[in-house]
C-alpha cells in the first residue's frame, strides 16, 4: 500500500502577524471666508489628485423624488461659458474624469486627473457648482435616459425590495423615497432644478476633500481662486417628520407574475454614523453577515444551498439609519431561508460570540479598513465620511485600536438592541401563488404589484 503523500492545502496555516502600522500623512483643514470647508491630505507617489465638493443636500432635501439626481446629472452638462462637447473636450485634454451624483443627504461633484491639471480642473467645478447652465435639450435627454432607467429597474428583483422596504421603514419621512416614479420624472421642470440648485448648491455647509500629490499650501492657494469669492447662506433646516415606531413583524409581498426565485430583505431601523454604539453594530454585523466567512453565509450558503451570497448590512444616513439582510433564493426554501435567518440573529441575540470567532471578525473588520486607504479614491472617501457626517476629527486614527477594543459583552448588547427580530420588516419579492403561503408563517401578509398598488 503506497503510502500517505502530505497535501500542502492542508498543512497548517500559520498565524497572522502583527497589524501594520498606518503612516497618517498631514491634514490641512480651512474653512474659506464663504464657509466651504476645505480639507486636504498630501498623498506622494502617483502624479494626480482626487477630489470631491459636497453640498449637505440630497433627494430628502428635494420637494419631488429624485429631483437632486437629476439636478446634479443635468449641471455637468454645461455651463454659461463651456457647452457639453467643451467640457467633455477639456476633460479629455488634461486625462481627468469628473462625474456628478446624488444620494439621499449629499449631492457630489467629483474628478481626478494628473496634479499638472488641478487649477484647471478646480475652476471647471467652480462652473458647475455657480453656473450651470441647465440646457433645455440637455434636460430632455437625460429625462428620456432615466424614464428608461426605471423601467428596467422596475423588472429587478432587488430593486423592487429595496424601494418598498424603503417606504414601509421610513413612512412620511423623505427617507422613504427610494427612487421616483416615471410620471414624476416625466413631470421635472427646467425651473424645478433651477430652483433646487440655487438653494442647496451653496458654499455654506458645503465640504471640499482633496488627496493627491500636490503641495497643500499651492492647492489652498488655488482653491481659493476658484471658490473665495462664490457666496451664499446655508440652504433653511428642515424637520421632517421621524419614521413610523415599529410594532411587530409584517410581510410586504410584491407579486412579480411568474418569477422563478424569491428576493427577500429583511431590515428594521438601526443608528448613525455619529452614534457611540456604530462600531459595535458594525462587528456584530460582520459576524451576522457582513462578511463572506460570516453565520449567515456558512448557514444558508454553505450548509443548506439556499443562496449564493447572501448578505446583511449597516445603513447610516444622516438622521436615521436602517439595517438590512438580504438573498435571492429558490420559490420554494422561501420559508426555509426567513427560519435561518432569523435563526442566526435570535441567536446572536441571546449567546455571547467565542473569542476565535470575535478575533477573526476583529481582524477581518481593522483589514477591510486599512484597504480602503490604500488609494486615493478610497481615503478620500473615508475622510468625506468623518467631515460629511460631522464624526470626531481623530475618527479615522483611533477606528482600528477601537475596534480591537471591542469585546463579546459589546457584541451582545449591540445586536439585542438593534437586530430587532420581533419588529422586523420583511419584504420579499416573487411570484404570489408560489410564495404567499410561506410567506404567511412570519406575519400578516399585504401584497403590492411593482408599480406599489395595493392587490
């Protein structure tokens, strides 16, 4: 009998090393006469810059439904000095790329290119931040573009959950307007994105993030040639009205006719960024399943076959934040796939999490993190989140050694406070006649079509 030949796989793995230490390069903060708050991170190595301007402004800000998607879209398409075709001439000039977009607290105008182009480029965002131009051709174009965008969208599985999920945690509070309908795209006026745009894209409250490799004295200077002497007041606080209190589980069903698999989200309300119990949430929620080697993954991946990827994730908007857990599964593990994943979090619910097991979620959530700081795109994201989200200036510093000090009591008290399993909501997407059934076992049922008719 030949013998044994030793399998390298299988050879022990030998154990991680020391975390590295994060080398923080010097931050320059400067508030502008204006307001506009300016930070700047000098980042050697690669010639270029990467920068965004945001305005504290989003789609919650806007009277009609992603009106300010389509304010940011539109803005980029000209200026009273630069038609389309010059901007996108001058862009291609200089080898940079700049784009524009809007989220549900922020609207964003964002470009990188090689640092010799910087003061041009700066001066062509001052442009679309003070005068765009607003083309009527341009508007129509990108209405057509985004009345197809929704149609498509209006086929898709997981945007049909996340928008009623949206609606059902949020209420009357703006947050619930994940995404508007054709009719009211259909419906934006010329004078409706002037409007928007001349009382949210102000310098005040506004926060401009720089990482490149450039002097940052030379790129203060610049900024300030572009920017010092645009004016305007911070756009009027709103108060909307806070989202409904949660009262028990419900099951939102949105018949698709004929669907072959079932989409299902589960969310319930959760906390801030700014929120002392944020990095706690974000562990247990890594060990939930946030993280490919997670419970939830090793269940209903893994184990069972249920799914391949499904997922839960932390939310933090500006005044409210949600929690999610989401897979695509066959019709007919529908139920089986809600008993495991409420499962998983009743049971991180009611156990203390084993030191091996809160190790790796430690290690795996200061990793995941150091990563993302290893490109400019990816710090200066980090840092637009700290200064967007009003954090504490050393935020980013300390992130890994509090993670660390995380412990599994912290664990446990975070996700009995905010895996809500008693109240969540759950939104699942499919087929009625296969689905409804099953979906009946975790909660009173009201079933809509695609377009939100009650049926």
């Amino acid at each position: 009998m030949a013998s044994a030949v030793p399998n390298p796989i299988r050879a022990d793995i030998p154990p991680l090393g020391p975390e590295r230490p994060v080398v923080w390069p010097q931050r320059i903060r400067h508030t502008l006469s204006n307001g506009l708050e300016v930070v700047l991170v000098e980042s050697q190595g690669i010639p270029k810059v990467t920068a965004e301007l945001f305005f504290r402004s989003g789609n919650a800000a806007a009277v009609t439904t992603g009106l300010a998607e389509m304010v940011s879209t539109v803005a980029r398409t000209g200026t009273s000095k630069r038609s389309s075709r010059q901007i996108e001439e001058d862009l291609r000039r200089w080898g940079a790329d700049l784009s524009t977009g809007a989220g549900a607290d922020t609207s964003a105008i964002s470009f990188s290119g090689l640092t010799e182009f910087a003061k041009p480029l700066l001066q062509l965002v001052s442009e679309i931040a003070r005068d765009a131009a607003f083309p009527p051709e341009e508007l129509e174009r990108e209405r057509r573009q985004k009345i197809e965008e929704l149609r498509i969208a209006r086929t898709t599985p997981d945007f049909l959950a996340a928008e009623r999920l949206r609606k059902t945690l949020f209420g009357a509070h703006p947050y619930a307007n994940f995404a508007p309908t054709e009719k009211q795209v259909g419906e934006y006026t010329r004078e409706a994105l002037v409007a928007f745009y001349r009382a949210h894209y102000r310098p005040a409250r506004a926060v401009f993030v720089a990482v490149g490799d450039f002097k940052p004295e030379g790129l203060l200077e610049d900024i300030e040639g572009a920017f010092a002497d645009w004016t305007g007041a911070a756009p009027a606080a709103s108060a909307p009205p806070d989202p409904p209190a949660a009262a028990g589980r419900r099951v939102h069903l949105v018949h698709v006719p004929g669907a072959v698999q079932t989409q299902i989200l589960l969310g319930n309300m959760a906390i801030t960024r700014k929120h002392p119990d944020w990095l706690r949430l974000a562990l247990a929620n890594n060990i939930y399943g946030g993280a490919f080697n997670s419970r939830l993954v090793m269940n209903i991946r893994e184990q069972k076959g249920y799914t391949y990827s499904p997922r839960s994730s932390v939310h933090g908007l500006r005044r409210h934040g949600y929690l999610t857990i989401h897979a695509a599964v066959r019709n007919e593990v529908t139920a089986a796939t809600l008993t495991e994943m409420f499962y998983e979090m009743d049971r991180l619910r009611a156990l203390p999490v084993g030191e091996a097991e809160l190790s790796d979620a430690r290690n795996y959530q200061s990793g995941v993190f150091s990563l993302g700081l290893t490109t400019q795109d990816g710090l200066a994201g980090q840092l637009a989140t700290v200064y967007l989200n009003e954090m504490p200036e050393d935020f980013l510093e300390t992130y890994r050694e509090k993670v660390r000090a995380i412990t599994s009591e912290d664990v446990l008290a975070a996700a009995r406070k905010y895996f809500d399993s008693a109240n969540a909501q759950i939104v699942i997407v499919g087929d009625r006649g296969q689905v409804e059934e099953q979906a009946a076992l975790f909660g009173d049922v009201e079933v809509s079509d695609a377009q939100g008719a009650r049926l």
